[in-house]
C-alpha cells in the first residue's frame, strides 16, 4: 500500500490501515520522542499522543508534505509541549524558593495532602489574588520571565518595550508580590 492509499484509508476510518501506519511509523516516533524527552516512560506516553493526535487530525492532513514528515511535525511538537510543562512546574517550583517561602511552592504545583486541602485551597486563592493584584505589565512581565521562562529580551519584544523597563517591572513585581506572600503566610501561620 502507497502513501496516498494508506491515507486514503486513515481518512475512511479503516482500523486496519491505522494499525498499519502506527507499524510503520511507531518505533521512529519512540525513538525521536525519547531523544527529546530523555525519559522512556514520558516517550511512551506522548508517542501514544502522537498517534491519537494523528487518528484524530487525518482529515486536516493536504498531502502538501510526506506522511511521515506531518506525524514527525507532530511528535515534535508534543515533545516540545512536554518540556515547556515540566519546565514551567519547575519554574512554579522555584518561585516559592525565590520568595523563600517553600510552602507556597506545593500549593502553587496544585498538591495538596487531604487533610489540609480546604486550607491550601483558600492559601492558594490568596496566593494567586496577590499575583493578580499586581499591575499589569508587572504581573505580564513576572508571569513571562517566572512562570514561563522567557527571557528578558523576549519579554521586551512581546511587549515592545526596553529590557530595561523589564528589569524593572520584574523587580518591582517580585518585591511586591513576595511582601504579599509574607503577610499571608503569617496570617495563615498564626
């Protein structure tokens, strides 16, 4: 069976030519996943993504490209996705270490032991009101450069001011953000 056949068949909804094309393809998919991702279980895991993301997406497929080279597209874009989220918990993380405030950390990750969940809950809320509390460009520029990753230059281009203003915000967000937090975490303490 042919390229064009094969996707012929995919956009039919034949099972038999998906389980075609996942044995043509799986074991490259895997492999580029796992040379992203580093971690065989989290390139099972979106390489059955890929898949699924395929299944369902076949009919936006034009034939402008190879098969092969759409699901590669794909799988990479998944991977990529993957690492930004697990990039962003970590910078979640390291919030609650920049404001030295390590309990915050874990509300903030979404955990939560079950006993004290009504209490994280509200701590969280507080949390995220304070973050919202800011400015705007100040909690834009906090939520890029903290949250998110980017970088200052980048910050500035989005938007569209100076990397020294961006410095700026991102201090002024942090210094006010991290007295916030204080308060609440000893109104909270006592």
């Amino acid at each position: 069976m042919d390229e064009e056949e094969l996707v012929s068949h995919l956009k039919s909804g034949n099972k038999a030519a998906f389980n075609i094309l996942i044995e043509l393809y799986g074991k490259r998919v895997l492999n580029t996943c796992n040379r992203f991702l580093l971690n065989e279980h989290d390139a099972e895991d979106i390489s059955q993504e890929v898949f699924i993301e395929v299944f369902q997406s076949i009919q936006s497929f034009r034939g402008n490209s190879k098969l092969s080279t759409w699901i590669y597209r794909i799988a990479i874009a998944k991977c990529l996705d993957e690492i930004k989220r697990k990039n962003r918990k970590k910078r979640i993380t390291s919030i609650g270490k920049l404001f030295h405030l390590d309990e915050v950390v874990h509300w903030i990750a979404g955990g939560s032991s079950t006993d004290k969940s009504i209490k994280e809950k509200e701590k969280l809320q507080e949390v995220m009101q304070a973050l919202n509390a800011l400015p705007d460009n100040q909690r834009i520029a906090f939520t890029l450069s903290k949250i998110e990753g980017y970088t200052n230059l980048e910050i500035s281009e989005i938007m569209n001011t100076t990397t020294v203003a961006v410095e700026s915000l991102i201090y002024r967000a942090k210094k006010r953000v991290s007295k916030e937090l204080e308060f609440i975490l000893k109104n909270n303490l006592e």
